[in-house]
C-alpha cells in the first residue's frame, strides 16, 4: 500500500525565497506524487503542540536532536510581534514515501563533515545550517533545518493527525503582513500549468524560484485538478477572441487549397462561407484544445453530468503578494508565445507554444479577482486527504 506523508517548509526556508529550491530537489528525485501542498500560519498553541510531538517521537541517532528540533519550533513557529509565520506543507504519496523523503532531505547535521566536504546532495546539504561554539562543539550556536520530516511511518501518522486537525480551519491565504505602502499591494494568481506535471521535473520548483526573483511574497499554494466547467469560465473570453482572430486565417487559408486543388478562382462570396462555417469550427477546436490542456477533457466528449468532477491532468495555483504584483509577475513569465519571449523568462525557458507555454499569471486585478474565485483558492483539500488516508488504515 502507497504511503502518505509531508514535509514542511520552514519559515526561514520561505523568507529566504528557497521555497522553489526545495520543491525542485523533491519532485526530481522522490519519485513521488505530490497530492496536496498548503500554506498555512502556525499559532503557538500548535507550535507547541508539534514541538513537543517531534521531541517524543525524534528517531534520529544522536539524542541531543530531538530537543534541537523542539526548541528550534517553538521559536521559529511561534508567533513573534504578534505575527504569525508562514510554513509550507507538501504531502507525497506513494511506496516508502518516509523513508524516500528522508533519505533526499538528509540528516540534521553530520558532525563529521567539514564545510569543504559539504557535497550539497541532500535538501539540508544545501539549504540547513549547523554551527557550534568554535571552544565548545558540544554548544550549538546557529541551526535551521530548512524542512522537517518523519522518519517513520508511525510518526508521520501522529504528525498528520494533528496538522489536519489545525489546518481545517485555517486559511488558505495568509494574511500577517502589515505594509509600509498598502495602496500599492496587490495579489496575483499564477497557475504552474499541467505540462510540467507530466513526468518526475524539477520545473515546477524551477519556475517558482525564478518568480522569488520580483521579491513577492507566496502567501497561498495548492494543488489542483481544474475541472472541465472550471476551465471553460476561467479561459472563457478566450473563446471570442480566438474565432475573431483566427477564423479568417483559416478561411483564407481553406480558400487557398480550395483553388489549388480544383484549380479555381473563389470570390469573397466564397471566402465568407468558409470564414463562417469552416474558420469557425476550427477556431473553437483551439479552445476546446485548451480547455482539454487545462483540464483534461473536452466539451464535446465530456458528459455534462461529469463536467465538475476534478480534471485528469494536476497543476499547481499559488497567490503572490507585493507592490506592483500583477506586473512583476507578467514581467517574469514573459509573452504568451515563448518564441517572442525574452532570454531569461518563464516561458521563454519552459514554455513550448502559445498553448504550451508552462504557467499562467493574471494580466490585471480585475483578472486576478476573477480567476481567483474560479479556482477556488480559498479552499484547500490537504485536510481531507489526510483524513481520509488516516480512516483507510
């Protein structure tokens, strides 16, 4: 039977912008499915509640580590200034799920590594930090995890119980930050699209760490299955567009074979009929063709009664919060066609063609509203799929 477990995100790990980092390190070496991902604020009554769940369930080698670990939650999870922090849970199915995520999140320290022996293998390789008094080893001075996660199945179960518990009720939107120039916040939603799902990528966690660059906040994330209906509101308006820019194309270029197969002359006569009837079909198979790209499914092959059901193919939505948000963003992803992209962007890197470009942003806050009510970002489902893998067992 296929393993459920997590790993969190810690709060230093996602101010430090290393969120993508971590996300790119675990889908390309888990050989996991990552079914659920959410932000959520711990209050102190469950930092101290988890901090002491770690201490009585450590199940490292070294007994020094599991009150590490608890100290280092309850200060780094706790509230500070009245402020919640930002944590980070992925949730992975799949066989071993604990001992694979261990294994690539690595140990809390090696005290018999020294910094030039240091390989960066391991998620705690690359992002932990561990140091002790230069005249007292035995005095541990700095430390940062940068994930936390059970060794064992047993703990994982203990764990997850209690963070479905707490999160349930949560929000899915984080709001802790108070800012200096609130007229010019904004959110925007970015969606990582179902072309970089298809197979075991670091892209998903590649493209997040390339949007940490605008200096905006993550303060929502799930993973998603857009539903067919979902997807015809959402791309909706693109449906218009397309057969007003496309059908005449494919009139004309309907006209062109017409008279090179037949070896005649067609009038505008003609040309309209084609525009019309055949430029119109084929400009709503493009949407169709998006529609079936976002979710999986065709209207015209869907049945109507199956239309809510969650998508076949997964993508990823999160909220990005800050100054200019809507802009930045765009600026970041690049064009819609990943030919006409500039070197550096999103989909200039990732993307493939005006369908296949590899992530969406909202183009205006209008749109953002729109598209985030759509998606329905202010629910999340990594509870339930706690709960129900825990009433499975």
């Amino acid at each position: 039977m296929d393993q459920l477990s997590y790993v969190l995100v810690t709060p230093y790990t996602i101010a430090k912008s290393r969120t993508g980092g971590v996300i790119a390190r675990l889908l390309s070496r888990l050989n996991l499915e990552l079914v659920g991902a959410q932000m959520f604020a711990p209050s102190a009554e469950f930092a101290r509640h988890y901090a002491e769940s770690v201490y009585h369930t450590y199940e490292g080698d070294n007994p020094k580590g599991g009150r590490l670990l608890s100290d280092y939650i309850l200060q780094s999870f706790s509230p500070s200034g009245g402020r919640r922090h930002r944590v980070l849970m992925l949730l992975f199915r799949g066989e071993d799920a604990c001992s694979r995520i261990s294994d690539i999140a690595g140990p809390l320290h090696n005290e018999q590594l020294t910094l030039e022996s240091t390989t960066g293998e391991t998620i705690r390789d690359t992002y932990a930090d561990y140091f002790t008094a230069y005249d007292n080893p035995e005095k541990v001075v700095y430390f940062e995890p940068a994930v936390l996660i059970p060794r064992q199945t047993k703990t994982s179960l203990k764990h997850m119980r209690m963070i479905a518990d707490f999160i349930k009720d949560e929000p899915n939107i984080i709001t802790n930050m108070t800012y200096k120039n609130p007229e010019r916040i904004e959110r925007t939603l970015v969606i990582i699209k179902p072309d970089n799902w298809r197979y075991a990528s670091s892209r998903p966690g590649t493209i997040i760490d390339m949007f940490s660059r605008t200096g905006l906040r993550i303060i929502s994330c799930k993973v998603q299955r857009m539903s067919l209906n979902q997807a015809m509101e959402f791309y909706g308006p693109l449906k218009d567009m397309l057969v007003r820019k496309l059908s005449p194309i494919y009139g004309q270029q309907a006209k062109k074979s017409l008279e090179k197969d037949f070896n005649v002359q067609l009038g505008d006569e003609m040309y309209e009929m084609l525009t019309k009837s055949l430029g119109v079909q084929l400009s709503v198979d493009q949407f169709y063709q998006v529609l079936e790209f976002m979710s999986g499914c065709r209207p015209d092959t869907c049945p109507v009664e199956e239309r809510d059901y969650p998508g076949r193919v997964k993508s990823m939505a999160l909220i990005y919060e800050g100054e200019d948000a809507v802009q930045r963003i765009r600026e970041v992803l690049g064009p819609t066609d990943p030919t006409k992209a500039p070197g550096g962007t999103v989909r200039r890197d990732f993307g493939q063609n005006i369908m296949v470009n590899t992530a969406h942003a909202s183009d205006s806050l209008a749109n953002a509203e729109r598209e985030m009510s759509i998606v329905k970002i202010q629910e999340n489902n990594c509870s339930d799929i706690i709960t129900s893998y825990l009433q499975s067992l």
